[in-house]
C-alpha cells in the first residue's frame, strides 16, 4: 500500500524517487524558485493576450554593502570633490590676477620726475676789471688760501643716518664730488668742447631737460646750460692758469626714509684772458669767481649707479654783464673792460607761460682782487 505521501501510482519515472537520477541533485527550494529568471504567468494573465507563456523577471538587487566599504568610498568621492574645488579656485584666482596684470586701465606706479630749478645771477663790476698774472692776481685776491682743484672739494665726517649706512652716505658724496669736478674744473667742459661727463652722472630720468637746455636755452629757471655746468665761450676767453682755486662746503641729511640730500656750495676762481693771446709771461689774466650751491637727492636704488639727481641749482658769477638774453655760456668780462650802464630788462605780467626775468646783481670791490700796481 502506498504511503500518505505517495501518488497511487508510485513514482513517476524521470521524478525524484523514481528511477531516473538525473535530477535528483537538483532541489528546487524557495531560494532557487527566487533566483530564476523565467516565470511562468499566472491564470488571470494567461487569459489576455500573450505571446509567450513566461515573463522574464529583472535580476535581483544586489544587497548594500557594508557599512565601512561606504564610508571609504564617500571619502574617495569627497577628497575627488575637494579636489575638483580647489583647482577652481586656484584657476579662478590666476585668471584674476592675469588680467589684472592685464588691466590697461591700472593707476600708473612710476615716480615722478624732479626738473632742476636754477637761477644764473650775472654779478656786474662797478668799475674796471682789474688785470695782472695768474699769481700776482691770486694773491691779492680772496682766493689766496684755497685749494687748487679737486683738492678743494673736501669730505665731511661721514655717520649712518639711520637709513643709509656710512658706506652708502660716502658713495653719495663721492657722486657729488665727481659731478663737481666734472662740471666745474674739467678743461673740456669748461671750453666747451664736451658736455658727456657732466651728462653720465645725472639721473636718466633728467636727461630729456638736460638735452633741451643745451638745445634751446631759456632763461625760465628750468633750461640754462650754465645752471648745470661752468662753460666759456672759447671764442672770447681762454684760462690763463690751469690751477683753479677751489673752497666749499659739504653737509648731506636724510631728509625722508630712503632718501638722502646732500647740498654743495663752494666758490670756484678761474684766471682768464682774451681768447688768441698768448703773450708770456701772462699778464693780461683777470679773475672770474662763480659760486655754485647745489641740491642732490639720492635713494638707495641711485647710489649703484653712480648717478645723481640735481633738484636746485644757484649760481651767481662774475664779473660779467648783465643781458636779458639766455647764456649758452657764461660772458666774463677780462682785464680792463666795464659793464655797461644797465637798464632792467622789460617784463611783461600778463604775458602767460614761464616768467623770462633776467636778473643781475652788482660784484662787491671786496671780491675783486687787489694786484700790486
């Protein structure tokens, strides 16, 4: 008799107890029934209109992983984010520091440019010039006891000034002292045939007013070449004694954080006689006095250059004289000549532009040598 659970007719062939093993490994247990892909519709479906029996069924989810394999794979994702915003930002930040590198419409940052202010006083003689040789004329004169050239353009103490150390205070003098050799007792300046190595020693930034002086000079205070050099027409004069005496003072002042001043002020004697005379022993010389007080400024980028930018510049030199006309040169008068009866030259107040005022002084007797009669 067949079991309770046994079909009436025993076990089919091909089923499991039967005598077809082929399926026997096979369990057909609810997670495999989960797993298929192929199931069979239900009645309700069959009824409507299908081609197939089965319906496919999407693969099942993957389960989430696990907790920590998350936290990994948010950190990966956020560091790649934090990434990504930093190179934004940096591209960003070039991007506006490129244009406005850019910018054509930036304030411009140079430094100004300082013009020289000068005045040449013409110092006219009351009377005749008085004459004599070199020597005779130097000793009688107030100029006896001054150095003879370079050796008259003395150093003072030199100290730090805070900004400057005394390294850099003595390259400043040393550049004062060389512009006033260059433009006080070099030959070839003082007649004229050079104005270079006066030219190589002022600031770039002033050689524009420097040139346009020489080119067309103007008695406006900003454009005569006597206000930057001592110079002679070779035409007129020539020097009778090479020896020039020389005397001044030196003083500098840090006058700001990184700039320092030095003012120069000293008396230069030249014996001069008619250009073409060359009688000997000489004795038609006469002495020309010109005293020079010049402002320099320096800061620290100059000094390597060995370069200096003169802010003011007063001359006064005689005997000469006087004239409304604009020097190229300075116009000594030699032994035995007057200066004319002067007339102050006309100004007019409500003309525009710069003021042309010539003016003139008057050589006192006590700057004039005295000579043995």
């Amino acid at each position: 008799m067949a079991g309770r659970g046994d079909p009436p007719e025993g076990e089919p062939d091909g089923l499991p107890g039967g005598d077809d093993d082929e399926y026997r490994s096979v369990v057909f247990d609810e997670s495999f029934i989960r797993e298929a892909r192929l199931k069979e519709f239900s009645a309700r479906e069959r009824m409507t209109d299908h081609a197939d029996a089965v319906r496919r069924v999407p693969p099942a989810q993957p389960p989430p992983p696990a907790k920590g394999r998350s936290r990994r794979g948010f950190f990966r994702r956020g560091s790649r984010q934090l990434l990504l915003l930093v190179l934004v930002v940096v591209l960003a930040f070039g991007t506006a520091i490129y244009l406005g590198l850019r910018n054509p419409y930036r304030p411009a940052t140079g430094r100004s440019v300082d013009q020289l202010r000068m005045s040449v006083i013409p110092l006219a003689p009351e009377g005749p010039v008085p004459g004599g040789t070199p020597a005779d004329l130097f000793a009688h004169s107030p100029a006896a006891h001054f150095r003879v050239g370079a050796a008259g353009i003395t150093m003072p103490a030199v100290r730090e000034t805070g900004g400057f150390s005394e390294s850099q205070v003595m390259a400043a003098l040393t550049t004062v002292k060389d512009y006033l050799v260059a433009s006080s007792l070099d030959p070839d300046v003082i007649e004229g045939r050079s104005e270079r190595p006066v030219r190589v020693l002022l600031d770039p930034d002033q050689l524009d007013q420097f040139d346009a002086g020489f080119a067309a000079p103007s008695d406006d205070g900003r454009h005569a070449p006597t206000g930057w050099l001592v110079r002679f027409d070779p035409a007129k004069v020539a020097q009778a004694d090479d020896g020039v005496r020389v005397h001044g003072t030196l003083r500098y002042q840090e006058t700001s954080p990184g700039t320092l001043e030095v003012v120069s002020d000293h008396v230069f004697v030249y014996a001069l006689r008619p250009a073409g005379s060359d009688a000997q022993p000489v004795r038609d010389a006469s002495l020309f006095t010109v005293r020079r007080e010049l402002r320099f400024r320096f800061d620290l980028d100059a000094l390597p250059r060995h370069t200096a930018r003169l802010l003011t510049s007063e001359v006064q030199a005689g005997p000469q004289a006087c004239s409304a006309e604009p020097p190229r040169t300075l116009r000594p008068l030699l032994a035995g000549q007057r200066a004319k009866v002067r007339e102050p030259a006309p100004t007019d107040p409500y003309a525009t532009g710069p003021a042309n005022t010539a003016l003139c002084g008057t050589l006192s007797r006590a700057a004039e040598p005295s000579p043995a009669a």
